[in-house]
C-alpha cells in the first residue's frame, strides 16, 4: 500500500544530485575582477589582447587567479580588492596609451569563484542583482521631441522625392520644428499638391494657407502618429543600448522602459560608473555615403594635397584614408537587418543588408547612377567617423536587399554584420539620474537576506519537528528539498536573484510547509476516525492531493499575474514565487511521501506512527477508556 516502485525513488536521488550539482556554485562566493571590453565598435578583444594583458600584469609583478577570454571580454580574476585596483591601472596603461581616446573598456568586475570541474559541467551561479551584487544605476530620458523633429525631417525628404517623381513644381520644401513647409504657385498645383500628400503621407495632416502670392501648405505629423514615433523610438533605443551592452560582456544587464519616455539601464557589478558612462556613449550611427574618387580626392587620400571643397577624410580599420563626399545618402534607420553569408559566385565572405521601402528605393536609384563608383559606409562613434567598408557599385541593385563584399574573412564578415544591426539611436538621451551601489552594501544585503531565510528555516522546522514529531522531522527534510530545488532551478535558468527575489524565498518557505501541514492533519484525521496507521498515510496523501492542488494552483495564477504585468522587483518576485510554488508541490507530496513509505511502508504490522498528539472527541476518549 505505502511502497514506492524503485524508478521513483531514482527520480528523487537525481533530483537530489542535480539539485546538489548546480546549487553548490551559489557558495563560492565571488572574487574581485578586472574585465576587458572593446571600447570602439572597430576593435576586437581576441587571444592577441589577453596576451597583452597577460604582458601587463606580469610587468606589473602581478599575476591572476583566472584569466579568460569570454565571449567579447577578457576577465582577470584576483584573491583581494588591492591587487584588482593595480592590475587595473596595469592594464589601462598598456592598453590605452592615450586616455583621450580609448581603445578598450577597462573596468572592475566580480567573477564567481567556482572550480573548473563545475563550470565544466555547466553550473554556473545565479546572477545577483543590483541590490546584492553591487554596481551603477542610470535613469535616461528620450529627447522625444527631437525624434519628431527627425521623423519629420525623414519626410519631408520624401516628399521632395515624390513630388519630383510626379512632376509637380514647388517653390521649395523646409521643416520648421516639426511642420513641414511647402510653396506653390498656383491653386491647381497646390491641389495636386494636397492630394498626393493625403494619397501617400496619410500619417500627415495638412492645412492651407496663403504666404504673399505664394499658396503654402503646411503639413504636420497626426497625434496618432506621433505617439507611434515616440513608441517605436523608445524602443529603438533600448534594442540599441542592448546590442551595445551585451557586446561589452555585462552580466545580466537590466535595460526596460518606465514610463513614456525613460529608459533604466541597471549594469551588475560595474563599480566604476565613468566606465559605465563609456558604455552607454558606445551607440553608433551609420551612415553610407559615396566616395569621391577625382584626382584632388586621391592626392588628399596620401596627405599631398588638401580635402576637397564639400568631402571629407575618414580611415578605413587598416588605416588607409577615405575621401567621402558629405552628402548623407541612406543611415541606420533605413537598415532593417544585416547577416554575415558568402557571395554566391566569388565564395567570398559577404554581409547582406535589407532595407526598408524607402531605402530600397533610394539604394536603387543610387547605385543605377552611380556603376563603377565606390560607395562608403561609415560607422560614427562618440563623434569620430570611421569606414567599415567601401565596395565598388557592380550594377544596379534593387529590391532592398544589398550585398557587401570584398577582402574581408568570415570572421570581419559576422563583425560587420554585428555592427550594422546594432544601429543608431532613434533619438538623443540624457541621463538625469545616476547611482552607484558599492559590493559592501550588497553584501550587507545578502547578509540580512540570507539569514532572513535561515532563521525562517530553523523556526518553521522546529515548529513542525515539536508539533508532528517524526512527520515534523520529515516535513522540515522536504521544506530543505525545496529550497535546495529552487536555488538549483534559478541557477539552472541563470535567473537574476534581488532583495525582492529572497522575500520571496522566505514567503516559499511558510507557503511550501502548508502542504505537509495539510498532509499530516489529515493523516490525524483518519487515525482518529479509526483507520489503521498504513491506511491513515495512504488516505492522508491521498486525498489531501486535491486540496494542495488546488491551491497552489490558484496561488500560481497570482504569480504568474504579476510575471505577466509587473516589472522591475515585482518580476523579480514573482519569478521566485512561482518556481517555488512548482518546487514544493515536488518535495512536499512526492519527497516527502518517498521518505514516509521508505521509513514505514515496509512494516506490515505497524501499530503506532509518530506523527504527534492525535486528539479525539471527548466521547470517543470516554469510549476507550
């Protein structure tokens, strides 16, 4: 009756080794780090770097716990805060020899300090959080204005297009702030005028008026519009800083919107907020241009002769120079995708483009003017132009989707295509509010967390242990279970544990015990009534899986409420609060029945279980007495 079949019980001891396995890392603890990120959307952290970094510390007499190269960093781990800070200096000296403009991103860090076996195997700490971990806080505000402004820049550009394209005259097209100004001579043309604008701007409304002699239609975004500008560029700007920040190798970066128009960007870990500052400057604007390609142009690209009249000189990555015109044919915001391939007739590694619909058009009739010619495409970081490649123009190239191509390795190719897709901002930011949270304080809060849990533990277990004796023993062994689960689970997920995440755990704790609660009271119930001690265990669990069912059920739908609509702590609560509801319905049903049926479910002739008092009727005392 109370016996588990063998495959149950090997469920639970892999339960128990994994849950073990990938909860053990969480007690390392971390050590002081020192990370190396590129600084320009150009430069490459690769194995070259860490040899330099590797020179600098041993220069320096210094030498690392750890010194690997993660992904797009380079992290130097250390055995105290002193030797973090020198290797720091060491290395920032060796690496960016002028200040004013650095090459690299050399900031501290903490690294976890597990062994190599088990990061072989894949477990990995949870990532802690701002409040716990320590690191910068930044409050940024969208100029949004200033992406209306852009937006209707971008349109009135085409109109000017479309009015070309149906030969209407005008007598000139400008934008005054965010209203975009059109002359005409006469009624008809200012008709025909009006309908094309309504025909194919109907994101526009337009009003008429009259300047002098000269008819003026004023055009201005809709309201409707404009909240879907301001939409779109809030979230442009965020898909940016994310493209940015992960890149540069941050652990568990939070960046979401609050509000209409702010962007928190939180960076665990980050310690030194000017580097933090560098990392949020680190969004570049792309821009394709032609280059020019006349004799004065040649003459200025070997520095024998000044730039000429309305171009500009930029540098390729090998540093051979560029002479581009300044007229700005596409930018970022017409590229809707980049992926790094291969050219179907050379093999060569290539990076295809797509753009939208009025890129494409642009793009195709550019190139059909401009065969043989090179075309530029420069990538702009913290006010310095650089050209990422600069193709000859084969033919004609329609349809928006656009092939780059030409001495470049599979590797530049992905760069390439890395930097194209990480795009520009929709519109300026400022930062209006800035924190640091020093490793102390976090510490300080994992301190009173922590033991918040443990002493939530050690109260639950010795109520249940006085209250339901050996039951109480074995619940308190299953409460254990849970907790040993959930952290394997969060860590599993790489889950971002917060001050509200360990409230939640603690809460985990009295909500996970009420299962055996009702289990045990049950068990009461039917030896009370009379059952023997196996049936009163098998009837307690169950039909007292109804109920627990039942409300944890119901207790997860609130949690997932607050996953779905809430942000910021709220998720970070509710992510431990619904993992936990998972977890206990495990180890307090399934768990604690296997230890239950291992200790009694083999006695045939059990006459006692130690489960407390059983309390009966004052009549059904009398009775056996």
């Amino acid at each position: 009756m109370n016996r588990y079949a063998v495959w149950k019980y090997a469920i639970i001891v892999v339960a128990l080794v994994v849950g073990a396995l990938y909860t053990l890392p969480n007690f390392f603890g971390e050590a002081p780090a020192v990370q190396v990120s590129s600084g320009k959307a150009t430069v490459k952290v690769d194995a070259a770097v860490m040899a330099k970094v590797e020179a600098a510390l041993g220069a320096a007499g210094l030498k690392a716990d750890v010194l690997s190269l993660d992904g797009m960093s380079i992290k130097a781990r250390f055995g105290d805060a002193d030797t973090q800070l020198k290797a720091k200096d060491a290395v920032q000296k060796a690496l960016n020899p002028d200040p004013a403009d650095p090459s690299y991103v050399v900031a501290l860090n903490l690294l976890s300090r597990s062994p190599q076996w088990l990061t072989s195997l894949h477990a990995f700490p949870m990532y802690l959080g701002l409040d716990l971990r320590g690191g910068v806080h930044f409050m940024l505000q969208v100029d949004m204005q200033a992406a209306l402004s852009k937006k209707a820049e971008s349109l009135s550009g085409d109109i000017r297009s479309v009015m070309r394209e149906k030969n209407v005259r005008h007598g000139g097209i400008s934008r005054n702030g965010q209203a975009i100004e059109i002359r005409l001579r006469d009624a008809a043309t200012a008709e025909a005028a009006s309908r094309i604008l309504k025909d194919q701007f109907p994101d526009l409304e337009t009003t008429q008026t009259t300047d002098g002699a000269d008819i003026k239609l004023v055009s201005t975004i809709k309201p409707a519009a404009a909240r879907t500008v301001q939409e779109q560029a809030l979230k442009q700007n965020i898909t940016t800083l994310h493209n940015r920040i992960n890149e540069l190798g941050v652990a568990e970066p939070v960046i979401q919107q609050q509000g209409l128009d702010r962007i928190v960007v939180q960076l665990p870990g980050v310690q030194d907020t000017a580097k933090a500052k560098d990392i949020l400057g680190r969004t570049a604007t792309l821009e394709i241009r032609m280059v020019e390609d006349s004799a004065e142009a040649r003459a200025a690209e070997v520095g024998s002769g000044p730039v000429p009249f309305g171009t500009e000189r930029y540098l390729e990555r090998g540093g051979q120079a560029v002479i581009v015109k300044k007229q700005v044919i596409l930018t970022g915001e017409n590229l809707t995708d980049a992926q790094p391939g291969f050219d179907q007739q050379t093999q060569e590694a290539a990076v295809h483009l797509t753009l939208d619909s009025k890129g494409a058009r642009i793009f195709r009739d550019v190139t059909r003017e401009s065969v043989g010619k090179r075309m530029a495409i420069l990538l702009f970081e913290k006010g310095k132009g650089e050209v990422v490649t600069a193709p000859v123009i084969r033919s004609e190239i329609g349809g928006g989707r656009v092939q780059i191509s030409g001495r470049m390795t599979t590797a530049e190719a992905a760069d390439t295509a890395l930097l194209l897709r990480a795009g520009s901002l929709a519109a300026p930011m400022e930062i209006i509010e800035e924190r640091t949270i020093g490793p102390s304080l976090g510490a300080e809060n994992i301190a009173k967390g922590f033991n918040s849990v443990t002493w939530g533990f050690v109260a639950v277990s010795i109520f249940m242990c006085v209250y339901y004796m050996l039951f109480g023993v074995i619940s308190s062994v299953a409460l254990a279970v849970n907790l040993l689960l959930l952290v394997a689970v969060l860590s599993m997920l790489q889950a971002t544990l917060t001050l509200p995440g360990m409230a939640a755990m603690a809460l985990v704790l009295g909500m996970a015990i009420d299962s055996n609660v009702l289990i045990n009271e049950r068990i009461r119930e039917e030896l009370r009534s009379g059952a023997s001690p196996q049936a009163a265990i098998y009837a307690g669990y169950d039909r007292a899986w109804a109920t627990i069912l039942d409300s944890n059920v119901t207790t997860l739908i609130a949690g997932l409420a607050l996953l779905a609509f809430g942000s910021g702590p709220v998720r970070g609560f509710a992510v431990v609060h619904c993992l936990g509801i998972l977890t206990s319905m495990f180890s307090g049903v399934f768990f604690s029945r296997g230890l239950v049926n291992l200790w009694y479910g083999r006695q045939k002739k059990l006459k006692s279980v130690s489960i407390g008092t059983v309390w009966k009727p004052a009549s059904e005392a009398d009775a056996t007495n």
